[in-house]
C-alpha cells in the first residue's frame, strides 16, 4: 500500500514538473518568435503647417514609440499589435529648403533584433516669387513730410555732412561737405518768386561731392535713375552717376529726359554734383529689376 502511494506521488510531481517545462518554453518560444516591422524608413511632410503622413508599426507584441527632435507630434506612441502612427508637422516648413526634423524610435517587448527608426524631414516652402520690377518715385515736391525724420526746412534749416532719412519705407542717405560750404535742404522757390514755373520745389543740395545716395533693395539691383530738376536750378551744375562709394560704373544717359540706364549690374548708385554749384531735385525715378 505504501509503494503504491509512492508512486502516485512520485508521478504526480512528475507532471507538475513536464507542465511547469512546457509553460517556460512556450514563453521562451513567445520571446524568440516576436517581431516588429515599419513601413518605411523615412517619413517626408509637407511644406504646410499641420502636414501629416502615416506609417505603420507590423507586431504582435506590445510596442512604444519615442519621438525625439522636434517639430512634429505623434497621434500614438503605444499599443499592442499592428498599428498605424500619424505624424504631424507643428508649423510651416522653412522657405526653399527641406529640413530634417528629428526622428522615431520604435521598441517591441520580446524583441531581440533592435529598435527600428523612422527619420522625420519637412519639405521648405516655395519661395515667393519675386515681382516685376520696382519703381520708387520720390516727390520731393510734396514738402519736408516726404521723409522721416521730416527733411530740413528753407534754408534757415539747412543740414550739412551725412544724414539717412526713409522714404516709401526705404533708407536714402543725403551728403553735403561742409569743408565745400555744401548744404541740403527742401526748398520752395515759389516763396520768393511766385511766379516761378513748376516743378518749383524741392530738394536744394550743394556743392562739391555732394551727393544723394539710392536704396539697397533685397534681390534687386538698381536698372534705372531719372531726375528731374526745379525750373530754379543753375544750367552749369555738373550732375554725375556713381557707384554707392563712389566708384565708376557704365551707363548710357539721355540728357533730354536726365536718364541713366544702368549697364552694370549694382545693388545701388549715387547722384553727385562734380562741380561746385547746387542741384535742385524736384523727383527721382528708381527702377529695380528682379538680381540675375
């Protein structure tokens, strides 16, 4: 009686043991057997802020996914088994040019190859094209108001050395030598003499090496400069086109319409007085074409 419960016991430990070798390999075979797969390597947005794309996480095992960069957001960063992942971008893409953004680690319990990565880029947006060409025309027969600050008023106001003043939102730069006894300012001639034709106001600046110096506009450069003087202005004043310091540059000239059409190519130029008498400017005309 006693050997047969021995036996009975012995073959129950027996099962317990094959159960409890059974259960860890099964658990070991899950471990071994799980697998994680993306869809793509790479995900590229769009230029627009709030581009999405997708890609998918392949398993059966429960996964994480950890962003790291910036510039986008994940719609899910865990579960369990096969899913799908939208990534979105936060904000517009940078002008013209695509841009790495970061990346996506994707981990899976029981897997033993790795962590898969996912790069994250975002196309640039389109530049914006450039205009036609710009044309500034400045009035100086509208008064001091023209510019900011306000242009010196008659003579009892008259400036002399470097001064910038802006007009139409751009940077213009007036020089008068002091050393030449050169000064600038805005003149109504009609004060002294009403019965002065128009165009009879305007910028008075003198004498040698006096100059007025043009604005500098992004992507363009300067194609054209007409003026057109006061019916006061001295007939001997000796008016020339230079570079922005000063420097020679090529250009045909029509003195009829006082055009100069540019043959170089500069972001900007200067009228300067090359005698020692006085200008009288009533308007400019400035022309930009779009930099080659």
């Amino acid at each position: 009686m006693q050997t047969f419960r021995f036996t009975r016991a012995f073959a129950g430990l027996l099962l317990l043991a094959s159960a409890f070798t059974m259960t860890a390999c099964s658990s070991d075979d899950d471990k071994n057997t799980a697998t994680l797969t993306v869809g793509t390597d790479n995900i590229l947005l769009g230029a627009e802020a709030g581009a999405s794309e997708t890609f998918t996480v392949t398993t059966t095992a429960a996964w994480k996914a950890v962003a790291s960069g910036g510039g986008f957001s994940l719609d899910r960063t865990e579960g369990t088994g096969d899913a799908t992942i939208r990534v979105t971008a936060a904000a517009a893409g940078a002008n013209g040019e695509e841009k790495r953004l970061g990346s996506i680690a994707i981990t899976a319990t029981g897997v033993v190859d790795g962590v898969k990565t996912v790069t994250v880029s975002q196309q640039g947006t389109a530049p914006e094209p450039l205009p036609g060409d710009i044309t500034l025309i400045v009035d100086f027969t509208q008064g001091t108001g023209i510019a900011t600050p306000a242009l010196p008023n008659q003579k009892a106001e008259a400036t002399s050395g470097l001064k910038e003043y802006t007009i139409q939102g751009h940077t213009f730069v007036f020089f008068a030598d002091a050393e030449e006894n050169g000064v600038f300012y805005w003149i109504d001639n009609a004060a002294f003499n009403p019965a002065l034709p128009e165009p009879n106001k305007g910028l008075y600046i003198s004498k040698l090496g006096a100059y007025v110096k043009f604005p500098v506009i992004a992507g363009r450069t300067l194609a054209k400069v007409s003026y057109l003087s006061t019916s006061s202005q001295s007939g001997d004043t000796k008016i020339d086109l230079v570079g922005g310091d000063g420097e020679d540059i090529q250009y045909t000239f029509d003195a009829a319409s006082g055009t100069y059409e540019l043959i170089d190519a500069v972001q900007t130029a200067r009228l300067e007085i090359i005698n020692s008498k006085n200008a009288q400017f009533a308007r400019l005309m400035l022309v930009y074409s779009a930099a080659e």
